[in-house]
C-alpha cells in the first residue's frame, strides 16, 4: 500500500468535509433565502466530492494505486499547508455576515483542487472505476460560483480574473495529465497508463473473484505500410484501430498501445468465448475499415485465467501468454485470432 498516497487521500476527504460543514452551515443561516438555497446545492455536490475521495481511499489500502504521483512527500506537506489554510478559511466564513466576503472565501476555499496532481488522480480512477469522478463535474461546480456571483451583484475584476485563471489552468492541468497516462495518436492509454491501470484492475478482479482476459493486437506489415504509403498513413491506420479497439469494448475494458503497432487489451469478467469474439470482432473491423484504400489486417493473442491470485504478477503472465499468441498468429499466415 502506498502510505504516502493514503495520507494524500485522507487529507482531501478532511478538505472536502470542511467545504461540505461550511455550506451546511451557510445554507441553514439565516440569509437570503436563494444565496441558502446555492449552498445547499453546493454541500451536495461536497458530499459526492467525499464519496469520491473515499472510494479512492479504499483503492489506495487495497494496494491497487501505487505508485502514481511523482514527489508525493512534496506534495503532501503542501496539501497539510492547504487544510490549514482552509481551516482559517472555514472560521472566516462562519463570522462573516458581508455577502461579498461569503462568496470570496467560499469560492478561495474550492480552489485547492487546482493542483495537476489532482488531475493526474482524477484521471487515474477514472480509468479504472465508474464512481461520480470531480474530473467530469469540477469545472460546473466553480462556474455555479461566478454565476451567483453576478446575481448578487457582487462580480468584480479581481474575482473575475481569478476565476477565469483557475478555469485555465483547470483544463491546463487536466491536458496535462492526460499525457501523463494517454497516447495522443491512438487515443488509448500509452505503455506506463496501461500498466499502472491494469496492475488496479488485477486487484479488483481478485477481490471480486472474477475471471480475467488479456488481448494483445499487432498490426500486419506495418514497416510496408510506412514505406510504400508514408508516416502520415501509417498515423492514420494507428488512430483508427485505436478507435476502433474504443467501439468494440466495453467501458469496464482497459486497453492501451503497448508500442509502435502493439495493443493490449484487459478485460475483466469475460468469457473465453466473449475474449476471442471481442478479439475477432476487432480483427474484422479493422479489415473492413480500410479494404477500400490499403490492405491492413490484425493478428491477435488471447490469454485467459478463471481467476487472479496475484494481481502483479498474474497481470506481466497474461500479457507474456497473449504476446506469445499472438506471435503464433503471425507464423500461420497473419490476420487470425490465437488463443
């Protein structure tokens, strides 16, 4: 378990609930009935923030993230510095009584989430579970903030300026993190998004006691195709097996360019039937997407296990076994599927 990440984690559930306490209080003082209204909407989305957070946590004492922040023991003591701010935050708040200084200290409050550590997590978990993820709500919940702001009257340039530099780099840090973990080209995640992603998933699927399927997809002839029709093609034909490997699975699916022409596709609770079907199913795509223009084809490998009993080793297993498929695939004429 990653000690450091868990104090990261629990740090954030302390931060959200001093929000969440702020805007209870808010919402039942007694004010104006539409600004109590807001922040009774803005406590419910604090409490979907710390359902969040402690999902994440149960991850993290699981042993299923590891290893996915760089300078975590930097970023954790400046996270300790934030929940102190943010308790003298809380405490200005509950003796505030000017409307401006309410909206200016809650809103001050929201932004320790700027950060693009949190955009790198936010992106992680995403991957991996289907929980209510800030990285889909976060920037509605601070917009929510300039619109009150400009009912009440009390916009101004400074907290215009603020906020609009918060969005920025907001969306700056999500892009940023999105290259952390993602290949640009293929859309899928790249080698190291891949592999941290399914060493977590091989810990859920044990815990879960479900069965675990590992595809792995070359493309045919790919140095033909750079050669005889050029890189700019040969980027192409990346980009449309890698949305075409996104069309055929399902969202629980990790999948992920394992380098150059390489795919490898984790799919948890799946049949050994479905594993080949869903790889044949890709395999036939991809041919019929570009029969018209070059001739590319797929030779596959499957690798399939009943049940995970060591989440990291049995992961490196699957994808050896499905690469090694795979490359039986290539032998007896290309374009097939090996399980």
């Amino acid at each position: 378990m990653d000690e450091t990440l868990l104090k990261i984690v629990n740090i954030c559930i302390r931060l959200e609930k001093v929000a969440y306490e702020s805007y209870k209080s808010l919402a039942s003082a007694d004010i104006d009935e539409e600004i109590a209204r807001f922040f009774g909407g803005m406590a419910e989305e604090e409490l979907e923030h710390i359902g969040f957070w402690e999902s994440t946590r149960e991850l993290v004492i699981s042993g299923s993230m590891e290893d996915i922040l760089e300078e975590e023991e930097k970023f954790l003591n400046d996270l300790e510095g934030t929940y102190i701010i943010a308790i003298t935050l809380k405490e200005k708040l509950d003796s505030a009584s000017d409307v401006r200084d309410i909206f200016q200290f809650a809103f001050y409050l929201e932004t320790y989430l700027m950060r693009p550590a949190f955009a790198t997590i936010f992106g992680f978990v995403k991957n991996v579970s289907n929980i209510k993820n800030p990285i889909d709500s976060y920037q509605t919940h601070l917009e929510k903030f300039i619109r009150e702001f400009e009912r009440q009257h009390i916009d101004s340039v400074e907290l215009t300026s603020i906020a609009n530099i918060i969005f920025l780099l907001y969306k700056e840090n999500i892009e940023l993190s999105k290259l952390s973990y993602l290949d640009v080209l293929s859309g899928l995640l790249n080698r190291r998004g891949l592999f941290s992603t399914m060493h977590t998933v091989a810990h859920l699927i044990q815990r879960d006691k479900k069965s675990c399927g590992v595809i792995m997809l070359d493309i045919d002839n790919f140095k033909m195709i750079n050669d005889q029709y050029g890189h700019q093609m040969g980027d192409q034909v990346i980009s449309s097996v890698g949305s075409i490997i996104r069309a055929c699975i399902r969202g629980s699916d990790i999948a992920g360019r394992f380098g150059g022409e390489e795919f490898v596709i984790m799919l948890p609770d799946v049949s050994e039937a479905n594993l080949v079907q869903i790889a044949e199913n890709i395999r036939k795509r991809v041919s019929s997407e570009f029969k018209d223009r070059i001739p590319i084809t797929l030779s596959a490998g499957c690798a399939y296990a009943k049940n995970i009993i060591d989440p990291d080793t049995d992961v490196d297993r699957l994808v050896k076994m499905a690469d090694s498929k795979m490359y039986i695939s290539k032998r007896e004429g290309k374009d097939r599927v090996t399980i």
